[in-house]
C-alpha cells in the first residue's frame, strides 16, 4: 500500500510539474515546432551547411573587426536519444596567417567523452572540461534543448517577459544550466543562452539566436544559428539542409577515444637560458616564452604570455634569477588573447603593465571583469590596474641596460604590437612577428621595413615564439617563405 501510494504521489508531482507556466511555455514550443510527440520522437538530426567563425581575441585592433574563417563544409549529426554528436567542417582563412590556411576539422562527444579525429584518421581523448563545452553545443539547438527541458528531472523556473520574448531558466536532468527564450507571438523558441568562463573575458554569455525557420516532415527547424560569445559573433551558420531521423552512422565515441584517460591540464616548465648580460630567456614547455631585463634596482619582463599558470610560473622563474632586485613591471606585446592571457596574473602580482596606448582601455576592461565562475588570481587577490602607455616609441635605461620600445607600424595582423630592442646587444625581443616553427610569413616585408625604419643593424632574433636564431637566418626563412593567403 506504502509502494502504490508513493507512485501516486510522484505521478501527481509530475502533473503538477505539468501545469506550471514554464512548463506551459515548453509545451508550447514544442507544439509550434510541430508537436509535443513529434520533438520527443525524433531520434537523430543532421544539420548540414555554411558559414562564418571569427577567430576569437585575434583582430588586429581590439575594438576591430575579429578575423574570419569561412566554413564552406559544415555538418553536425547529433543521435538525440544517446547524447552523441559529430562535427565535420573544412574552413579557409580569410586573413593573414602564419598556419595552413585551409583546414579540416572533424570533433565529436560520446556522453562524457569528447574526441578529436585527425586529417590522418587518427583519434586524441579531449579534456572532461571540453566534453562539458560540447554538451553546451549540442543544446543549443532548439530541438535538443526544448526535449531537455521536457525530461522529468529537468527543474524549470523563472519565467519572465523580455521585450517580445518570454524566457525560461532551465536545468537539465544532468545539471547543465541554460535559458530558452519563446517568441511570444510565434511561440518558436527564439534563442538559447548559456554562462561560461573565458580565461581573458571572464564569465561570458554564450547565446546562440534561432532564425528561419522551414517544415522539415511534420517538424519545423530553424535554417540559421548565429552564436555569440558575450559582445562576440562566435559562428554564424546557414544550414543549407535538415534531416531528421536520417542514418548518421555510428556516432559512438571510437575505441581509442573511450579507451584514454581524459588527459588534464600540462605540467608548466620554465627554463631560464642567459642570452646576454642581465639578459634571459624563459622557455621550457610549450611555445611562450618570455624575456627578463635587469636593471640597477629592478627586473623587468617581457611578456606575460598564454595564461594564468604559464604566467605565474614565468613571474616566479623571473623572480628567481636575481632575488635581491624586485620584478616591477611587464611589457605585454600587443592584445591578442595568448599573449594577454596572463595579464589579470600580472596585475595580481602587483606589476606595472607597459603597453601600446591602444590597448590601454582594453585592457582595462579585462582587469574589471567579474570571474565568478571559476575566480583566478585578480579575483582572489584584487589590485588596481597600473599601466604605463607607450605612443610611438619608449626607452627604458638606467646604467645598467638599455631597453627600446617601438611600435610595429602598418603590420596588416598586429595593429598595437611593442617589439624591443637592446642596443648593447644588437637583440631584437618580438612577438609575432617570427617564428621559426611557422610555415609561412605573409607580412615579412613589413616586418623588415619595421627594422630598417628604425635603423636597427640586427644581430640576433629572441622570440616569444620558436628559437632564438641571428637575423641573418630570420631574414632568409622570410624571404624564402613570404608566400601567404590573401584576406
């Protein structure tokens, strides 16, 4: 009597769970998709098509356009059922680059598991923090989310009106938060919306909009998604065909893939070599370096590179090298997010940032961020922003070294770049500007017309990125692989 009336009391929860405005929002969708049973039968769906994705954190300016890559193949298959999801795309560079311009890409997610699969068939087990990333993509769809938020153990709440649109919080069965927004009209859902952090950008709204919507069978689905990335265009997709229910393959995660660890985050290894008089360069794992200067009282660094563990590894390396004279500044080359990515880092550790005036209100907008979601150092450890701005060109001297920095005038991919310069030496510190693992340099004329402008005779090339080389053998690989893609 006790089972008969627990299974009572459920069902009733359930109904109840029902009739509740959001639910009765969700419902709703459902039937303006095409119906309630229909959304909740469609096994698999394969979204094929075209379109654009900026890359992220690498215009040439900061308030300039992101860079583009055009995807000219793209297709998606997702078994809706089993949480499984493939995706193909080949894109080309619509922009300078130093990499293979066009490029094939193939990823999927097996439940928890996420993979890539290589050009050559091969398969590398992605990180659990990219499986999560990838069960975000696979909801933001409005079949695939409306079906979570139709799942008995899905919470729904905070129904509200916004403009014509009603929107509603939902909280999958297995916890992932997101918010659908209805038109209130039409009753289609209009967009999906999800909270992440970005090292550089912090907590970010993920938000994906659903337009143009066609009958696909007795389904209606939309025919473009426009994702953004808080202020961001992330991937604008114009979906040339939809096909539910159609065969996918298998989609199950492949045998290497399920068989690996989930690999974890790279031990950081920083290795101090002396290229000069108070002068060394900090390598070790990855390809980020950075430069120390000392100076009569103090060390200066050049670059705080990548992110936050790369960056304070290279601040504690740094301040190792000469423990009796304070590390007080950083020069940060130029916005790009892998060579900004330690910047908060830096301002933790209390360092004065020395950088292009043109980055300084960008930068400025990243120290102030809110990082909520997974709080780094800044945000344990608050400090204010200290810069110094730099125009054309800064000397930084005392008696026991000489440090010039100069801007990187005209460059068509690096608009507010620093590259410096030891006189005493004849050493060139710069940030992509070369690197000797690059296959190609499309702006290595103007790289060199940088250094003749300035009248620097060159002896030897230390780089953020690749190894430190004469300028004899820069200009030669320059010159012998100029070649590149015209944006």
């Amino acid at each position: 009597m006790r089972n008969v009336l627990g299974i009572v009391v459920a069902a009733a929860g359930l109904a109840g769970c029902s009739h509740t405005p959001e639910m009765q929002l969700v419902r709703a969708a459902a039937d303006a998709m095409g119906g309630l049973n229909r959304v909740e039968d469609v096994k698999t769906l394969v979204l094929e098509g075209e379109g654009e994705s900026p890359n992220l954190g690498q215009n040439v300016t900061p308030d300039g356009d992101l860079p583009v890559w055009k995807v000219t193949e793209f297709k998606r298959s997702l078994d809706v059922a089993n949480g499984r999801m493939r995706e193909q795309q080949l894109r080309t560079a619509q922009f300078l680059f130093a990499g293979a311009t066009v490029q094939r890409q193939s990823s999927g997610l097996d439940g928890d598991i996420a993979y890539a699969i290589g050009p050559d068939g091969s398969v590398r087990r992605a990180s659990d923090a990219t499986a999560q990333e990838r069960r975000i993509v696979l909801l933001h769809h409005p079949l695939t989310i409306v079906r979570a938020a139709l799942e008995p153990n899905a919470r729904l709440s905070n129904l509200r009106q916004q403009g014509t649109e009603q929107l509603v919080d939902i909280t999958t069965a297995r916890g992932e938060k997101l918010t659908l927004a209805v038109h209130s009209a039409t009753k289609l859902p209009a967009s999906v919306s999800s909270m992440a952090d970005n090292p550089n950008l912090g907590d970010v709204a993920i938000v994906t909009r659903f337009l143009d919507w066609q009958a696909v069978g007795k389904l209606r689905l939309p025919r473009r998604l426009i994702t953004t990335i808080d202020k961001y265009p992330q991937f604008d997709l114009h979906i040339t065909k939809n096909t539910v229910d159609g065969d996918t393959g298998d989609l199950a995660a492949p045998a290497a893939a399920r068989s690996a660890p989930p690999p974890t985050a790279p031990e950081v290894s920083v290795t101090a070599q002396q290229v000069a008089k108070g002068i060394w360069w900090l390598a070790g794992s990855g390809n980020h370096r950075s430069v120390v200067f000392e100076f009569d009282d103090h060390l200066t660094l050049f670059e705080v590179p990548l992110n936050e563990a790369r960056s304070e590894a290279v601040i504690a390396k740094a301040r190792t090298l000469r423990p009796e004279k304070p590390l007080t500044q950083v020069i940060v080359s130029h916005h790009h997010f892998d060579h900004s990515g330690g910047l908060r880092a830096a301002v933790a550790e209390g360092l004065t940032i020395v950088t292009y005036r043109a980055n300084g209100d960008f930068f400025k907008d990243l120290v102030a961020r809110p990082h909520t979601i997974a709080p780094d150092a800044l945000a344990r450890r608050p400090r204010p922003l200290k810069i110094v701005p730099v125009d054309d060109e800064l000397t930084l001297k005392d008696k026991s070294m000489e440090v010039r920095l100069y801007h990187l005038k005209d460059n068509p991919r690096e608009g507010t770049n620093l590259f410096a310069w030891v006189p005493r030496d004849r050493i060139l510190v710069q940030a992509d500007l070369y690197d000797s693992t690059w296959t190609q340099y499309p702006w290595a004329d103007n790289v060199v017309a940088n250094v003749k402008m300035r009248g620097l005779p060159v002896a030897e090339d230390v780089p953020v990125h690749g190894a430190i080389q004469p300028w004899a053998d820069v200009l030669k690989t320059m010159q012998s692989k100029k070649a590149g893609a015209t944006p």
